[in-house]
C-alpha cells in the first residue's frame, strides 16, 4: 500500500512541475535586411547547390556587336573565359593575363548576379534604403536602395549603383554612378527574367530611347 501510495506522489509531483514549468519562448526568426530580401527574391537559396554557371555576355549598341562567354564552377572557383581566345584559370591564383581577364569576369557577372553580391560584397559597402522613390526609366514609384563600395579594394572603389524594386524586392531598374558622382554614368531596366534551377535572372538591360542592349544568352545552371 506504501508502494502505491509513493507512486502516486512522484505522479503528482512530475504533474505539478510540469504546470508550472515556464514555457520557453520560440526563438525570433532574425529581421532579413533589404539586401538580404533582394538577393532572396532572386533566388539566393539555391546558389549553394550550383555547380557550373554558363553564360554570354552581350552588348548590341545600333549596328555594332560585342561578345564574350564565362564558364565559371563557383565552389572551386574555375573561370573558362571564351573570347577571342580560350582561357581556364583558377580565381584563387592568378597571374597577369588571369588577373586582367578576370577583371571583365567580375563586370559581366556583376550583371547578371548584382542581387547575389549584395551580400557576397556586404561588407565591402554602405547603404541607405529609401522608399517612394521615382525610377529614372519608366517614372514609377518605386524602393530605392542605394549601396556604396569603400575607396579601398576591388576593381572599382568607390562606385556606386542605386537599386529600384517593388514590394516583391525584384530589381526593375538601376543606375551606376563611377566614384559615387552625383550624375548617372549608366542607367538601365532589368528585364526579361527567366528561372534556371531556382535563379531568377535578368536577361536584358536595356537604356532609355536608345538602341543599346546589354544581354545575356547561351544561360544555363548545372547543380550538384
């Protein structure tokens, strides 16, 4: 009867901690930044599963054409540049003809991957976020976040790009201004999206009233 009676008491009293144990409170998820919502919205996610990114780089200008093709393997940082001539290289040691190859890598894939450098580069830069902002091609009210690369490092110190985009953080236009001058050196949609493999990519970029085109073609994304 002792033996029962004991039972019931640690019965009870495992009861009793358990209605007054505190409940622990669920883990806030962390606030995404804007940039972190840009590079999200074009599919960020699914960068880590890429193995092989192929692309094109183009720019139609009224009759005149200029090309070049980047194969790149970003998780062990192979470059094949095809142009004029064909050259593999590593980006984790480069001699000269690779560094100055490497330079026009790093501008053609800042066009097309910009959304993905905004955190790859975030701690390269400064930023400011404005909303209501009047996009300077179309004239729509758009998110305007601004970003401004330090004076030190990089091929083009000092730059800055202001990025325009709704409420689903998608870029529509942007403008580069060279040493972070106050006019435009260069402004242009982003458009004609297609989705490879979970990456939302702007196929063209194009100008105000004038023939100019600047686009990709031959995209394709290989996962692991």
């Amino acid at each position: 009867m002792k033996y029962y009676f004991f039972l019931a008491l640690i019965s009870f009293t495992l009861i009793s901690a358990c209605k007054t144990e505190p409940k622990a409170e669920p883990t806030p998820e962390k606030e995404l930044s804007i940039p972190e919502k840009i590079a999200q919205a074009h599919g960020y996610d699914a960068w880590k599963s890429v193995k092989e990114i192929t692309f094109t780089f183009n720019v139609d200008k009224d009759t005149t054409h200029f090309e070049r093709t980047w194969v790149w393997e970003p998780k062990t940082n192979k470059v094949t540049s095809i142009s004029s001539d064909t050259l593999v290289y590593n980006r984790k040691s480069m001699d000269s003809v690779a560094l100055e190859r490497n330079s026009g890598f790093i501008n053609d894939r800042f066009w097309i991957l910009a959304p993905f450098n905004l955190i790859w580069d975030a701690n390269n830069y400064t930023s400011e976020h404005k909303e209501g902002q009047k996009a300077p091609i179309s004239g729509e009210s758009m998110q305007k976040l601004t970003i401004v690369y330090g004076n030190e490092g990089g091929y083009t110190p000092g730059d800055a790009y202001d990025f325009y985009f709704k409420d689903d953080f998608v870029l529509r236009e942007w403008v580069f201004r060279k040493a972070n001058q106050a006019e435009p050196s260069m402004t242009t949609t982003w458009e004609d999206y297609v989705t490879m493999e979970g990456l939302k990519l702007a196929q063209d970029h194009r100008k105000s009233e004038e023939e100019f085109s600047l686009n990709f073609t031959n995209l394709s994304v290989i996962k692991e």
